[in-house]
C-alpha cells in the first residue's frame, strides 16, 4: 500500500481500509493501493502543520517563491510520468489536453504564484502614518485542499490552483488527493517535498492524504489548528464540509456545481448560427464537458431560426464522438441528472444512452424545455448534468426571459451572445442586470469553458455556486487572499513591524496603500 | 406604538408585541412603546429591499455619497435631540462621550464613507487589457444592520459604521434597532429617510425594524433577497444568526465578544508604574468598561513590583465612580460571568458587589489568579465579563506566558507593554509571534479601547471574536469590501460595462489595478 506524506515522511498510512484507482477508458483497476486514513493520520498531519505553519509565517517571502518555482522545475522534470499517470487515472487525452494544455498551466500558476509572494502586493499592506496604524494579510495556518476530478493537474490538491495560492500566502497545506487520480497527486507530493528540501521550507510545508471517510473529512476542516479549507467538487460533499467548518468558525471556499447559462438572443442566431454551433458544441463536449463551467444550460428565443439551429446543433452533437468519462461515479451521476430532468418533462433530442467507448461514457445529450416548463419548477431544472450533456430552454419573448434568470440559482459564469450590429442591444439591457446578479464572470459572445489565469478573473460567484460571492479560486493576487487574516498593527515600534509595513518598502516592487495613495514608494513617517 | 419604516413608510407594525426602552440611571421605563416585528414586517422590508437594490446598484455613486453627506447633515441638526435620547436610553454622559466624541464621529464616518463611494477605489477595480478581462466588487444586496448596545451613535444599526459600509458599497440597509436604545434608532432613521428623499435614493433604501423574534431573526438573516448580515453583539445570539445564514449560504459579518488581553512586561511596570495604573484604570472603566476592545485581562509577571502594581490598581478601582451600565442586562450578565470567574477560582481583589449609583451599576471589580489556574481552565477564564471589570492573570515566567498566550481564543486586540530601553526586548519576541494570531490589532504600549477609523485599521480577528479573520468592522475602505461581490467581466463589450472598468478612469481619482499596476490613468487597450 502508498504510504503518505506526514510531518515530512512518506510512512505507512494508519489506514481505515484501502482503494485503488481505476482507468476510466478500460474500466479497469490500476495496481496501486492507496490508504483510506483513519484520524490518526489526520491529527498527525495537523500537528504537524501547525507546527510549520509557525515556521513558514517567518520565512522571507523569497524563499517561499523559490520553493514554488523548483517546485514547477521538478514538476517538469517529472512531466512524462505525470502526463502517463493522468491519463491511465483519468483517460484524458494525452495531446493536446494534458501535455499542451493543463501541464503548462500547471507550472504556469505556480510561477505566478511564485511571482505574487516575491513581490508581496498581493497583502495590501496599508499604512496610516499620521495614526501609526499599519495592516497587512498574513498567512492564515495550515489549509487543507481538496481537489476536483476534473483536473489532474491545474486544480490538484498538490500542486494546483488553491495549493498555489495557499503555499503563496505562506501556509502549509494539507493535500487531500482525488481518489479518482491518486498516482498523480503522488507524484506532484514526492515533487513538491523533493523542492521542499531543496529549499528548506519545513518538512510539514507539504504533506498528502489519499482519503478519509467522510466524518474525518468534516472533522479535519473543522479542526482548531486548521487556518482555512479549499474544496472543489460535488455540492453535496462540499455542503457537508461547509457545516463543519461553519460550525467551528473556519473559512472554507468552495467552489461547486454550476451550470453557466448562455443565453443566445436573436441577432446572434441570425447571423452567425453555424458558427455558434461549433463554438458551443466545442466548449460543451469538450474533456466530454467535466468543466465546472461547462455550460450546460442555453436559453434562445422561440423562432424558426432557433429550432433550425438546435436541430444543427443536435446533428453536431450526434456526430461528435463520445468522449470518456472520469469514472463510474460521474458516468452514474451524469445518467441520473439526466433522468432526473427527463422526469421532470425535459424532451431527450439526443443520447441519453450508453456512449460508444469502452470505457466509461455516455451518449452526447441534448434535451429541451419551454420557458413556462422551467418556471414552473426552476430548481429541478437547474441539476447540473455532468458531463457531456446541455438543456435547451426556449423562451417566448423578452420577459419570459427575465423570469427565467431570475430563477436562476447562483452559477460561476453567465454568458450571452448578441448581434454585432446593435439589434439585440434592448434585450441585452433588459437581461444582463438579471443575469449579472447571479454569476461570477458574465461574458459576451463567448463560451465559458475557458478559465484565464488573469488577475482580473473571477472564478466564483454566488451560492450555491461558491460558499461566499468575494472570493475567486483562480486569479493571482486575488486568489492568495481566501488564505490570509488581516493583521493591523497599531503603534507597534517601527523594529517590530514585518518588513512589509516598515517605512522602507523592502523589495522596492511591493504595492503598497499609503497614506491613502497606492504606491512602491518609501512611507515617509513625519515625527 | 411607534410605528416601524417599510418601503418608504412609517406605518404601523404587524406588531406580535411591544416594548419600552429604560434610562438605565433611573431604572425607570421611558414612555414610548416600540414594536416587536411579526415576519410581515420583515417580509415586506425584504421585499421592499431587494427592489431598492436593484436601483441602488445602478445609481451613479455621487448620488450614493450625496446621500451620505446630506445625512450627515441632517443628523448635526438633529444633535440636540440625538444626544438627549441617546442619554435617557442609555445613561452614557453627555459630554464628553456622547456630544463630543462619539457624535462627531458618527457624521466623520458618514462623510468619509462617502468619499470612499465618490472615489470608488474600495471597489479594487482590476482591468487586464490583454485578455479583455475585468472585474470589480460590486453592491451586494440588501444588508440588515443588528446594532450594539454599547455605541447609540457609532455603531447604530441606522446610522453607524455598518450602516454607513453598506450604503458607501451601493447597499439598502434594513436596520434591526438596538432595543436598548429604539428611541435614538429612531431618530436616526427619521434623518435618513429625510436624506433619502431629498436625493432621490429609493425609498427602501433605509428601512427600520425595532425587533423581532429570536425565530424570525434567523429567519430574516437566512433569506434568500438578503445579501448580507452584520451583527455586533453577544457572543450566544450572533452565533444563532450565524449558523442560519450559514445554512443558507448568506455572509454574516460579526463582531462578538473579546477579552482583550494586555500583557505588561517586567521593565514597563518598573519603569513607569503609575503611569500604567492611571492608563489602564482610565481604559477599563470608560464607559463602565463598556467596549468591545475593553481590557478585560492583564497579563503580569510574578514579583513584588507586579504585587504593588495591582494594589495601586486596585485602589484606583475603588477611588473611581462605578459608571451606569447600559441595561438591567448588561448588569445582570456582569454579575454572571464574575460569579462564574470565582467559582472557577478567581481571587476577587475589590468589587462584585452592587454599585453606588441608583442606576444598573456594579462596582468596579477586580479579579486575579495564577498562571497555572488559567492554564487548568483556559476556557471558563476568557468568561467575557462586559463592564467595569477586569481579571488579573500572573505568570511565573515566560514559558508560562507563553502557555497563557497559546490558549487564548481569537480576540479583536492584544498589547504588550514594554520599557523603552530594551531590557524587554526577549520576552517580547518571545510573546508577541504567540499574541499576532490571535488578535486582529496587536498595540505596543497603549491599550485598546480607541479604535481609530484609519485605513489601516482592523477591528476584527479570528473566531470567535468574528465570523471571519479577513474582514474589519471599521476602517474606509476595507469596511465596504464586506457588502460587495466580486463581479468579473469577461469580452464584454465596451459600451457595456459599468463605468468604473471601463477605458476611462471614471473620475480620474479612482485607484485602478490595471495590468498589475495601480493607478488613476485611463487604461489603454492596445486593438
């Protein structure tokens, strides 16, 4: 069996029982065993990284950034086992996917992370120096990441999105790896505590659990010498951790379910229907649409053009191959949401079926509804459908429209599709208010799907889509502040202070809030 | 009974009871009867609420900070009457505390408030030109205000610093009075509405309920129009509210209790002993110690200066007034918690009897122990005892301090004393790292009772002084942040986007995060 990574040994689990991971293409067992941990491995790790959280909260900002950038060194040293290992744990592709895509956005992110906690802005440390009253974000203590299904690499508990921007604020992190990929999380662990050493973080700076049952899960992130936690995945797992954590006062940021309506009004039909079947066809069987923000709900207006252009997409649909899903679970859950929605009167135009791979799959779907259907039970109709699959809710007129977005519970991203010629510019000002209401990231004339690494990107939103409407889990500086607590310090001796609310800016590059006034200059204190 | 303000009414509440308010001096009822809201009230409030905010987040923002000014005004002209209810509801003094600083302010709060609204830079507008990506926080919703006691004008649900956030960041506000003081609350929101009316905010802008019941509290703090909640209060009561709008999904900003530890290091009691008597008696028994930052624990190393040191307090507790508390609550609960700390095993140096005035009054009281009986029972020892009261902990030395230190729960502030020629300077270093996390303003040399509205200001800390390490209570423009949702902007179109991520700097004041650099220049997309 895997041993795991805690207090800077990779030793034998104290495991509850054990699983093994499966190749989703071939539905069959991969020959690793991993642990399921009983709390004695949680309450090690615990200790453990309180203990280096202690430690890590004085280390000098470069160190930590050099841990981050030798680690995405070892990460690409390592590049062919990961890219091997995902793909047997996973079945996406290998090229371009894995290889071109995800990987480099992987070390990508950690760079920037990198970037972020070398040149400090990200803190916005303020200084008031008529009062002497300083503040700063500063490191929050251990955070425990759980990491989605979807990517092996970009979001994985141990080398992704959330452990980028924990390490960065300056936390250790407790990674609790997807049991649909665990041999890549282990990789990425023995990379990470190979750079750990390189650098002389703490040996507790990064530690890996494989799993835990569900009530060591609850009472990890809810544990005292936990700062925060970070989980991506099913609302109903992240709503049960929610719980915990809210019961015993510690952050946590989810980021879950969501189905990212697109609403294509009529300009855009008109005069560019082939191309917006491609565009949306693409964005929505894509990695066979596991996206959290694959868009899996498209509102039209009731028209001829409309039938007509569902009816291309319908074809497109059926002639795009069905690509593999991440494991028996998502496969389950993807034929049951659809069910659910069949159930609830949606009208199946394609799929709904065992899918044509041998591994695990489903046939492209596409069902469809009329707006007074979805009015009349708008929860039903908003189950996320994982996976390769979409809803078409045609409305009659603008203010059916309307009622639909307001319905609408609270997503990661919203987009709508117009004219370019200004036809469409009343109905876009009689929905966007609705929609912008109820989504993260509204876009225009563009698919969801695609998630850039930008500090003005918001991959967040309302719940239920997050647990809280002012965090994004992908963005750097923005993302490092879930991990942090504000620090003031108030006539604190200048000796004192932490270097990044001295008078003397210590890097020269940090942004810092003085006085009122943005600035990298020196504060020039007057006594 | 007076009547509650809905929908730009005062109109007669679906009242399910009533009540009066005391003069806490008199122990007598003051005649005006208040209701205590059915759901309708706050039914109707919600819904009243949320179609004010759907106006509010569309008005420009020199129309929001008018709002703020004229109320400022109208409150300065109302003064009179503020600080005459004010002091029957409450028994603060007139002068200096309720005309001279808490009033002035109260308006300074409104007016800077305002200039955060007119400037926008609260609102971190982030512009990546390159990938056409934008975002920036935006109004919440509509925000319910619960108000402290202890502050009828700085903290008032209708007119105080969460008021004044939540307006600043675009918000209606449905204010929850204090029932201590519904009179003054009243008062305030008579000067509001007049405001928003004479600006032409919607006139759900500022609504007003007395009370309610525990039940629909919860129920108010959980619903689905809300945006947001911030209590200031009890400890038990915003931690019901809390697990509501928890289970809900709804931020809830609060700020609850805190013992406020100070720690006086051996060289400043040798050093300026009397000095440190007259600070910290004047700290403690402000007010009758009513504050959120009162300190309620002083941390001391055993020795016979330190012995002399608490004799000199303790006769300076005795020598002064015992000040009116706040309510026949308040009294009742002070007595509580310092039966539970002598039960527990406090030595009582002076006080816990009734005090002299006629009014809800206990003596000053002094409590003190030992290092080691702190440590058998950290918990019941960090027993809040609102008021005139403070506990005395010694420590044998600095292992044990430490150990004090460690056990603390989250605290919105923490001093250490030390003397100015550095023979301290171990022990602090030895101290201070433990105090940093857990408090969220660590002071040098000065206690915390002031809490100045500086930029650079945190009134917050972690659980369970509050709901969430990140946040402040007071200080413009962090306060606002609380009230907004991150919104991104993702190819959408020039014409469409909210004025202050467009090309054009708005007013050429607003800071702007764009492509990494913080600035009031226009940004410049390359096309």
């Amino acid at each position: 069996m895997q041993p795991v990574l805690i207090a800077g040994q990779w030793r034998p689990s104290h495991a509850a029982a054990h699983f093994q991971s499966e190749n989703p293409a071939t539905r069959s067992r991969l020959p690793d065993e991993y642990p399921v941990s009983a709390w004695q491995d949680c309450n090690e790790a615990l200790g453990a990284a309180a203990a280096a959280a202690d430690v890590m909260r004085r280390l000098p900002s470069e160190q930590i950034a050099a841990f981050l950038e030798r680690f995405a060194e070892r990460i690409e040293a390592n590049k062919d086992a990961l890219v091997a290992m995902a793909h047997a744990e996973t079945a996406l592709p290998v090229t371009p996917r894995l290889a071109d895509v995800e990987f480099p956005r992987t070390t990508g992110q950690l760079r920037q992370a990198a970037a972020a906690a070398r040149e400090g802005s990200w803190a916005m440390a303020t200084i008031d120096t008529k009062n002497n009253i300083r503040s700063v974000l500063a490191p929050l203590g251990p955070i425990a990441v759980f990491g989605p299904n979807n990517f092996p690499f970009a979001f994985n508990s141990a080398a992704g999105g959330d452990f980028a921007a924990a390490i960065a604020a300056g936390n250790p992190v407790i990674a609790k790896a997807n049991t649909s990929h665990p041999g890549t999380t282990r990789i990425f662990a023995e990379a990470a505590f190979d750079a750990v050493q390189a650098t002389d973080l703490p040996s507790a700076a990064v530690q890996l659990l494989y799993r835990t049952s569900h009530e060591d899960g609850e009472r990890l992130v809810s544990d005292p010498r936990l700062g925060a936690t970070a989980y991506t995945g099913s609302r109903t797992a992240g709503l049960a951790l929610k719980a915990a954590a809210d019961r015993a006062g510690k952050p946590i940021y989810l980021e879950l379910s969501s189905v990212n309506p697109v609403v294509i009004l009529p300009g855009a039909i008109q005069s560019r229907a082939t191309e917006l079947v491609n565009e949306f066809t693409t964005s929505c069987l894509m990695g066979a649409g596991q996206f959290c923000t694959n868009p899996g709900m498209v509102i039209v207006f009731a028209s001829a053009e409309s039938e007509a252009w569902i009816k291309a997409v319908v074809a497109k649909f059926r002639a795009s191959p069905d690509g593999t899903l991440l494991s028996k679970g998502v496969e389950s859950s993807l034929a049951t949401s659809i069910t659910k929605l069949r159930a609830g009167g949606a009208n199946l135009l394609t799929g709904d079926d065992a899918g044509s791979g041998q591994g695990y799959c489903r046939k492209n779907t596409l069902l469809a509804i009329q707006g007074e259907q979805f009015l009349q039970n708008p929860e039903l109709f908003q189950t996320e459908a994982f996976g390769n699959a979409s809803l078409f809710v045609t409305v009659r007129d603008v203010a059916e429209a309307q009622g639909v977005l307001a319905h609408l519970e609270g997503n990661l991203t919203g987009c709508i599709y117009s004219d370019q010629d200004g036809a469409d510019e009343d109905i876009y000002a009689a929905l966007a208010p609705i929609l912008r209401e109820r989504v993260g990231r509204l876009l225009n004339d563009k698919m969801p799907t695609g998630v850039a690494v930008s500090p003005a990107m918001n991959h967040g939103g309302p719940f239920p889509a997050t647990g809280h409407p002012g965090f994004t889990a992908v963005g750097i500086p923005a993302s490092l502040r879930r991990f942090a607590a504000l620090q003031c310090y108030d006539n604190v001796r200048a000796h004192r202070l932490p270097p990044a609310l001295q008078d003397r800016n210590p890097n020269g590059r940090m942004w810092r809030l003085v006085d009122g006034c943005w600035t990298k200059d020196n504060a020039q204190t007057t006594s």
